[in-house]
C-alpha cells in the first residue's frame, strides 16, 4: 500500500535535492528511478505543486518540478487499464482545486507547463468531473490586470485548443457548449478593454507588450472556439470581431517593432493568428465571411511590404497560406484571373519570399541538421519558401498554362544570370531550381516524392541539362554546397518519376558524395540513397524496385563511409544527432539481405559500439530505433542463412545488453528483449543453452513486469522460451509463474491481448496433460473477466484463442476437448457460449490467419467433433455452426494458408519506414525482429477443400445423414456374366444384389420398381461405391469413355432420392453456399451470382428465393417454426445445385425427380 507524503518544508528539500540531481547527466537515471517510485505514493502531487509555488526555491528547480508534475499528471491522471486511477479521489480534489491558481501567478515557463497538465486534466474531467473549470477561470478574469488574464487566457487557450483537431461529434459539441455558456460574454468584454487599452497606452511599450501577449491569446481562444462551428453568439457579435481583427491586422506601432531580426515582435504575433482566423473563416464560413476581398487585400499588401528579415517569415507564410486557401477555392477565381494579377502574385509574393537568404545560409553552415529537417520534415511549414511553393502550387490548380508560363520565364531567366558568373551568381541557380520544382511537382509525399507532376514540365530534360553537371562535379570545391545539395534534392523530390536503369547510374555518383566533407550534402546524400532504394516497381504496391544485385556492388564503400560519419559525433547526443545516416545503414541491410555476409562482422561491431555509447545518454529516439532495427536485419538474414551464426552474434551483443538491462535504461529494454526473442528463436539445439536458462529467472520476477513498455517485449521472449525449451521450463518449475503472468495480463485491459497471445504458445507447445490441470482455473479467469470487465477487444481476443484451440491439431486439444473444458465448469456452458457469442461473432473477425482459424475452427465442430455429429447436441448445434459458416465464406476476406504469410511478410520487412508508422515512445516494435503469427492449421491451404473433404468423412460417419447406408463385401467375380454388372451383400453372406445387369441407357431410360436396385446401381456406375469391400465386374462406358473421367468431377451431377439441404438457409444462400464449393476458386463472385439467378428464374424458384429451406421433418422440433418451402420447391433447388456445375451427365435417383 502506497505511503502518505507530509507536504513540509523538509519533504520539500528532499524533493528538490533530487530534482537538482536530474539535471545532471550522471545522476539523472538514479534520481528518475527514485522519483518514479516516489510518485506512487499519497500527496506527491500536492507536494509538487506546493514546491513550484515556493518561490524560495531556485527556479531551475521549480521550473523541473513543473515539468515533473506536467508528466505525472500525464501517467497517472487518466484511469489505469482496471479503470482506476493512480491518484486518490483527495489528492485529485486538491490538485484541481489548486493548479489554476497556481497557473495564473506562475512564470511563463512553468505556466506553459502547468497549462499542459490543465490540458490533460481536462482531457479526463472536464466538463463531467470538473464542471467549476470555465467558471473558475471566468471568475478570475479581472479588466486591471492582464498578468493574471494572460494566465487565465494561457489555460483556457490550453483547454480548448484541444477541440481543433478533433472530429465533430455529439459530445464535442455538448463541451464546446458547455463552455461557451459562461465564456462568451465575460471574454468579449476583455477583448474590448483589451483593445482600449492599447490605445490608452500606446506609447507604454512595457504595458503594450503585455496587452499584446493577451490580444494574441484572445485571437487564439477565438480561433479555438470557432473551429468547428461559429456559435451564435458569435455571429451576432461578428461585425464587431472582425473589424477589431482587420484593425490589427493593418496595427502599426515604431515602439514594438524591436531590433531583433530573428524574433517575431508581438505585433507580428498578433497578426499571424488573426491570418489563421480568417484563413478559417475563408474555407468554413464563406458565407458569413462578407469582408474577406478587403482581409485579402490587406494580407497582400502586408507581402509586398514586409522585408526580409527572419522576424517577419511567420506572418509572410500565415498571410500566404490565407491567400493560398482563397485562389484555391473555385468560386473566387475570377478575383486572379488576369495575367496582370497572377504575374504581380508571382513577380512581387512568390519570388521575393523563393530566394535563398542570409539567415538561410547561415543556418546551412552552422547548424545543417536543423536546415536539413526544417526542409525535409515539414517543420519548415512556417517558412517563407515553404509557403511560396504552395501559394504557387494553388495557382497551378486554378490556371496550369498561364502560372507554368510565367515560372519557366523566370526560371530561363535566372538560369541565364547563373551562367553568366557561376560563381558569383550561384544563387540564381538556386533560385531556379525552387521555381522549377514548385511548378513541376504537383504534390509531394516523404514516401516516393513527386508522384504527380505537372505535363507541361520536361522534368528528365531539365535533370539532364541542369542536374546532371552538377552532380557529375567533385563533391567538394567545384560548386557552392548548396547547389551540390539542389542537385541531390532534384533527385530525392523526383525519384519516383525516374526509371531503374537511370536511378541505377546515379546511385555511384550519390555513394560518392558521402564522402563529402559538408554535413548537409553528405547528409541529402544518405537520405537521397534511402529514399531510392524504397521505392516499388510499380507505384506504391508493387515489388521493391532494388534487389540485393543491384546494391551489392556498392555495399561495402556505402556501409564504410555512413559508419565514418556517424562516429564523427564526438558526443552520445552529436553521435546519434543524424538519424538520416542510420536510416540509410538500415534500409541497405534490408535491401542487401543475405548478401552482407562478407561485412556482417564490420557492421555488427559498428552497431554494437554505437549502442555502447548512445545507451548513456539516449537522445534520439528515431537513430536508436534505426539502430536496432538495423541489429534486427542482420541478425534475421544472416542467421536465416547460417543458422549457427547466432553464437556470433551473441557473443557481440550479450555484454552491452546486460549493461543495459542492468542500468535498466527503459528506453532499450524493449528493444534487448525482442532481440533476444529473435536470437533464441534461430537457435538448433534441441535444449535451451546455459545462458538462456540463467536468463529465465529474472524474466518472470515483477520488477520488469511493471514497466508498460517491456511488456510487449517480454511477451515475445516468453513465448520464444517455450516455442525452444518448454520441456525444459515445465522441468524446471517455471511453469506456474509463467502463469502467474498470464494471469496478471488478463485481468489488464491494457495488457489482455498480450496474454492471449501468451496462453496460444503455452497451449502449443507445453503437452496437455501437464497443462490439463491448469485449464480450468485458466478458463475461470477468462470468462470472469468476460462478465465483469468486457471489452470489444477483450472478447476479439478471447474468441480467436477459442478458435485457435479447436482449430488446433495436438492431442488434448480441439473441439471436443474445448467442449468438454467448458462442460466442467458449468453444465451447458459451451452450447450457450455458442450461440451467444461464437457464431454471431464469426462474421466480425478479421486478420487472415485468424479468420482461416476461425473457419477450420468450425469445420472442425461441423466434421471431427463427436459431441456435436453422434452426441445429443447435433440438431441444436449443427445447423447453427453450418449457417454461420456458409455466411462466413461468404464474407470477400482472405482465409489462405499460411505460404501467403512468409511472402508478404518478407516483402513487408523492405518498407519499414518510421514516418509511416509512427515511433510509440512506450514500446516501438521492431518489424525486423517480428515474428509470424502462429497458424494451428499451417497444413491447411484450402479451408473450402478442407471443408468438403470433411463434409465427406461426417457423411461416411454419419449413416442417417448419406444416403449410402450398407456395408459391402467381396466375392469371388468370376462367375458373373461378362457383360453384366453384379454387386453382392455382406450381410447376406454374398446374396446378389445386383445381378446381370446389361443394357445401354439413354437419357430417362433406367426404371425399376421398389427395392430393385436402382439406387445401388446409380451408386456403383457414378462412382460412389467404390470402398474395398465392393467386389464389381463387368464394363461401364459413359458417352463412350470410361467412368473414372467422370468421378468425383463437375462433369457428373447426382440427384439422391432425399433432399440434403441446410435448413436455416434461403434458397438463394444455399445455392450460393454451393457455388463456391462446387465452381472454381477462380471464378469471380459475381460470375458465380449470375448462375444462380439464371437457375432461379429457369426452375422457377423466383418467388421463394428468400424463402429460407426450411426442414422436411415436421418431427423436428427445434425448426417447428420455420415453415420452410414445399417439397415440389427443396427437389427443384436440390436439382438447381446440381445443375450448378453446368455436368455432361445427370443422374436423378428417382424416376419422378
């Protein structure tokens, strides 16, 4: 139980010594692991609180414990995953009741903080749990002092922002309502005394700089407020907000216009925000928005007269995105539908903000990684080049020919001046190069670049004329950098549109630039290489355009040089700095494969030091991830093709990843853990080795179990345990605690679907009778936790471990076997399981293998189970699970086998692309350490064919449901007549059944009375009595060839003398149930669909089509309801399943048929 904190001043001065130990890097893990501890604890968060309203304390140490309290807030506020939270119901009262105040007195920066702790509170209470927030905030607000309303505006800013990307809804808008109830009329007073007094102080610069602090956080609250509708209030005040937004838009004051040309002044700040507001109102509310001509023009009268300078970038690409998002909407074309205005748009806002500048160039030399992710990342989307490229791309959209004319003019033109002097005139080139790409790539996206370009630009002839040369220069000297890295940039922006054998000639020439000595080009280098050699065949889903042929030439000089660069960081943080270079590593190992055998020595001694360093400061998220996955790929590949290789690599990686699982550095936990799960599983002893049996014993302690992000991991090495060593680990008595494990996940609604994925492994691997005595308590706990705690996800689990255990073929498992764990619990379980959850269920699973495990899962009820074909439960069971599936099969998903799984798996590994899934700080799975998921039925490759092959085996079992219902023996043949077929009985002890019988039967001729044979012999001449105990002589001919080349294929149709038909079926589900057993895999569905209502309306079944089948027996009670259709109607659909498979022959066991 978690001990109460005394909030004094000596708990205080504990606190901060260790948050002054924090901001040391030696000492920072020992503090954060004692702070981590000491947040569990009662009070904590009162305390923390009460510490950053100290102001006795330092401020860097007030400032970490805000930061502190923002992240424990983060982790802690929201219910855990048993729907409780981690903070008591006092402690939380105690913290609301305080943070607002304590926000509205703080420094900025700590408010920022605290805002963001507000933030997250309010994502969990407000408005349900914390109804007094806006109150709250409104009661405080106060006309004479506006530090204590910026606090208030900086919370209520950091509660509503939240709505902005959110999409609508009912309870959206029930807050956004809630909210403005009592914010609206108390804000708009403030921003009206806001605005006069600004003008009473307009030449009070330190009261202007707060007014303009709280004038911007009022246009934001606006902003927020009206993101996804105007309210009415706001419409009735409209005119009066927008003439105060046009009034500072146009606002000019010489005393806030400051003398530092990086940073924005306030003013600017202002003027940016409102640019959003009316970029808002211009795409949403047009028809409200009546002074947008006169905001547009204002905003380009701001473009053509701000200058250059950094401070203004902010404004410059607000106020052209608004102008973007008005020439992009149709309905205003005709305001620049004149050369006149698109040639001043371009002449005076395009190209003055395209241009490379001071700042720009200083950036590139003192600080190119950030120069680098500012252009690649979009984080340059607040950046003057950025927002002319879209501005002209919105122009393109609207007039291709005139905007495309204009740019290449310019473009020739500054071609033409860096021609004249390369040297002194290379920003032309530059300049040129922006212009050109801006007009010809119509979108680009980080995955393949330009994917659609513009027609009307010769993108390869330019490459060659203007690209080419360039990167044909040595790498470094000839030309400026910054056209070394234009060149590459054209490449990079425009691989997609290149063919391989082009890409293929470049590739030495971009190899040769990373042995560049400028940062930036040999960093556009490695992404450039990277990007290429992600790209596909065919768009974005076809095969991956390189083969390990192609880049194998280039392997070692690539892998040498990006090593170097890497180890030029002198530092942990400058060594992990450059992700771009990592990523490269990683991307030539995936696309190298088996082939870097020849360095795999080189590269995992590289990989190896470099985690040895990072892992005492890791500082990159994204590099470390590359790093691992990059360790992942080798260890796949080369042990894939070497399987004793691993040895190799543990004895390189053991010693760093025990240092880092004793340091317990949480952020490469994971990542040991599914590299050890991936080494294990390439093991070939039949016998865990000694090191990873000393291993096993920390695995299962809580200690790791507690830390969310091991988890995931941890699973995957529990599981690679038993798939190698589950002799061993039941030997050994690891066994239950395992369990124990499985049972603290399953009662987690975080961690449930990670037990499940635990308990499949142990159900496969570990023999039944050991864990016979397991599975019931196993069974309890998943069924109390389906009753007390459901979940969507929960129940997907807990069915497709149901699915997989009856699909499953290993003695004591199965459908019987699972029929019968759930018999021990409580009599009549399974059946009420059945029908409640299994079957309506079935059509909602999703997941190839699981929904082939679900099908087998089925059949296997249908076909093997003896509790459902000879037990009691046949007519209650049955027809229930054959509808359900029939209804499954029909649903267009994928039920392959699992061949399909090692191929597009295998594909998969070349597109790992962390922009695309996203890096998870808890736990970011390695895709090259991932595993297949297990498939019960690996052997089953068809689950229709499995379905009609064990439809045969029930028939064969089941007497009273086939027609074939005798036991048949062999005699002696040689005395039969030579032309005539005989058959004789078992159990007359060779009585002829069937005797001399010699004819040509042409169609409808073979007739006979009751009990003359007809059937047997209709039996024996297609082929459906053919069993060893059949003893028949004599020759049959069918259209003059003999009968086996009609058996068992779609050429032959019987007609039996009963109706087999599905009852809870209609005529027109049946009919398509037999489609797509009896035609072609191959056949289109909708192919399929026309035969069955072409037979419908020939047999005249139109009118019953939706008729379900019904039963025949009027005997059965469980379908007493079900009317059902005629008997003339079941012998015409019976006829329309034969007739399906369009045979040459038909043979109708009865004369009236």
């Amino acid at each position: 139980m978690a001990d109460t904190l005394e909030v004094n001043e000596a708990s205080m001065q504990a606190l901060a010594a260790y948050l002054q130990k924090t901001l040391d890097p030696s000492s920072r893990h020992e503090a954060e692991v004692f702070l981590n501890k000491l947040e569990q604890n009662q009070n904590f968060g009162q305390l923390v609180l009460q510490l950053i309203a100290t102001k006795s304390f330092d401020p860097n140490i007030r400032f970490a414990a805000s930061l502190l309290f923002k992240n424990f807030i983060r982790r802690n506020w929201m219910s855990d995953d048993d729907g409780e939270s981690r903070i008591t119901t006092s402690d939380r009262d105690a913290i609301k009741s305080r943070i607002v105040d304590l926000m509205t007195i703080s420094e900025s920066k700590i408010q920022v903080q605290l805002s963001a702790a507000v933030t997250q509170i309010a994502d969990s209470d407000f408005p349900q749990k914390w109804q007094g927030l806006v109150p709250e905030l409104v009661g405080k607000l106060n006309p004479n002092d506006f530090v204590t309303n910026n606090g208030l505006l900086q919370t209520a800013h950091s509660i509503f922002q939240r709505w902005r990307p959110l999409y609508p809804s009912d309870n959206l808008y029930t807050e956004i309502k809630i909210a403005l109830e009592s914010f609206c009329e108390p804000y708009r007073q403030v921003f009206v005394a806001t605005d006069a007094m600004i003008d009473a102080n307009s030449q009070n610069v330190a009261q202007l700089k707060v007014l303009f602090e709280t004038m911007h956080l009022l246009v934001e609250i606006y902003h927020d407020l009206n993101c996804h509708d105007i309210p009415d209030y706001f419409v009735t005040h409209l005119q009066q907000f927008l003439g105060l937004f046009h009034k500072y838009l146009t606002y000019d004051n010489p005393l806030l216009r400051g003398e530092d040309d990086d940073t924005p002044g306030p003013v600017l700040v202002v003027k940016a925000s409102i640019c959003e507001v009316v970029e808002l109102y211009s795409k949403r509310y047009e028809e409200d928005f009546t002074s947008l001509p006169e905001f547009i023009q204002t905003s380009w009268s701001l473009l053509t007269t701000l200058g250059l300078e950094p401070r203004n970038d902010l404004l410059v690409s607000k106020a052209m995105s608004f102008i973007t998002s008005v020439v992009k909407n149709g309905r205003h074309k005709d305001m620049f539908n004149s050369q006149e205005v698109l040639s001043q748009l371009c002449e005076k806002v395009v190209l003055p903000n395209m241009g490379l500048r001071e700042s720009d160039e200083e950036l590139f030399e003192d600080e190119p990684i950030d120069y680098i992710r500012r252009d690649l990342e979009g984080s340059d989307s607040e950046t003057r080049r950025r927002a002319s490229t879209e501005l002209v791309r919105g122009l393109l959209d609207q007039f291709p020919g005139e905007v495309t004319a204009i740019i290449t003019n310019y473009v020739q033109h500054y071609l033409q001046r860096y021609n004249a002097n390369i040297a002194q005139n290379w920003k032309d080139k530059d300049a040129a190069m922006f212009l050109l790409t801006s007009i010809a790539a119509k979108s680009v996206g980080s995955q393949y670049g330009a994917r659609e370009t513009n027609a009307e630009v010769n993108i390869l002839d330019f490459f060659e004329k203007n690209v080419v040369p360039d990167l044909n220069a040595p790498v470094s000297g000839a030309i400026h950098p910054i056209l070394k890295v234009d060149a590459i940039k054209y490449m990079h922006t425009f691989r997609a549109q290149f063919t391989k054998d082009q890409l293929l000639a470049a590739l030495p020439l971009l190899v040769k630039h990373l042995e560049s000595t400028n940062y930036a080009v040999y960093t556009y280098a490695a992404i450039c290489i990277e990007r290429i050699l992600f790209l596909r065949a065919a768009g974005t889903t076809g095969p991956m355009m390189f083969s390990s042929d192609d880049v194998a030439p280039h392997t070692e000089s690539l892998m040498s040089n990006l090593f170097r660069l890497i180890e030029l960081g002198n530092t942990p943080e400058k060594l992990a700095e450059n992700d771009y270079l990592m990523k490269c590593v990683m991307r030539v190992i995936l696309t190298v494969r088996v082939k870097m055998l020849p360095l795999v020595s080189l590269c995992l001694s590289k990989l190896t030091a470099i985690v040895q360093v990072v892992s005492t400061n890791p500082s990159n998220p994204k590099f470390n991830h590359y790093v691992f996955e990059s360790i992942g790929a080798l260890i796949r590949f080369i042990c894939a093709a070497q399987p004793d290789a691993a040895e190799q690599f543990e004895s390189l990686l053991f010693q760093p990843f025990q240092v880092i699982l004793q340091q317990d550095i949480a952020e490469f936990t994971p990542y040991v853990f599914q590299l050890l799960s991936q080494l294990l599983s390439f093991h070939t002893t039949a016998e865990l080795s000694a090191a990873y049996q000393s291993m096993l014993p920390p695995l299962v302690q809580p200690t790791l179990w507690q830390q969310q992000g091991n988890i995931p991991a941890l699973v995957k090495l529990l599981q690679a345990y038993f798939q190698k060593g589950a002799s061993w680990i039941v030997t050994n008595n690891y066994l239950e605690p395992i369990l124990g494990i499985f049972q603290k996940l399953i009662a987690s609604k975080i961690n449930d679907h990670h037990a499940f994925e635990l308990l499949q492994t142990i159900v496969e691997t570990v023999p039944m009778t050991v864990l016979a005595s397991y599975m019931k308590h196993v069974l309890v706990l998943m069924l109390t936790r389906l009753q007390n705690h459901k979940t969507e996800k929960f129940k997907k689990g807990f069915l497709n471990f149901s699915y997989y255990f009856m699909a499953l073929n290993k003695e004591g498992t199965g459908p019987d076997a699972y029929w019968t764990l759930f018999e021990s619990v409580q009599a009549g379980l399974f059946v009420q399981f059945l029908k409640t959850m299994w079957l309506p269920e079935a059509q909602k699973v999703s997941g190839r293998i699981e929904r082939k495990t679900c099908a087998i899962s089925m059949v296997r009820l249908l076909t093997d189970s003896k509790t459902v074909t000879q037990g009691t439960h046949f007519d209650a069971a049955w027809p229930s699970i054959m509808t359900a599936l029939v209804k499954f099969f029909e649903t267009p998903q994928d039920v392959r086998g699992a061949a399909v799984d090692a191929a597009a798996e295998n594909e998969d590994l070349y597109s790992i692309d962390i922009e695309e899934s996203g890096y998870q700080a808890q736990f970011s799975q390695l895709a090259t350490a991932a595993t297949v998921k297990s498939d019960p039925a690996a052997a089953v490759q068809d689950v229709k064919q499995y379905l009609v092959e064990g439809l045969v085996r029930f028939n064969q079992l089941s007497p009273e449901l086939w027609l074939r219902n005798k036991t048949f023996s062999s005699t002696d043949p040689s005395s039969m007549p030579e032309d005539s077929l005989e058959a004789q009985d078992a159990a007359t002890k060779g009585t002829n059944i069937l005797n001399n019988v010699s004819m040509e039967a042409a169609p409808g001729q073979i007739m006979g009375g009751s009990g003359s044979g007809k059937t047997t012999l209709l039996n024996t001449i297609t082929g459906r009595m053919t069993s060893s105990d059949v003893a028949i002589s004599g020759e049959m001919k069918m259209n003059n060839e003999g009968p086996q080349a009609y058996w068992g294929t779609r050429h032959l149709g019987f007609l039996q003398q009963d109706d087999f038909l599905l009852p809870n079926l209609t005529v027109r589900e049946t009919l398509m149930f037999a489609s797509d057993l009896r035609l072609p895999h191959s056949m289109e569905k909708s192919e399929k669909q026309s035969m069955v209502e072409d037979l419908i309306v020939r047999l005249g079944l139109q009118n019953c089509a939706e008729v379900r089948v019904g039963s025949a027996n009027a005997s059965d009670l469980m379908l007493s309801e079900m009317r059902g259709i005629s008997g003339g109607e079941r012998r015409r659909v019976s006829m329309a399943i034969q007739l399906l498979s369009n045979p040459t022959l038909l043979v109708c066991d009865e004369v009236t048929s």
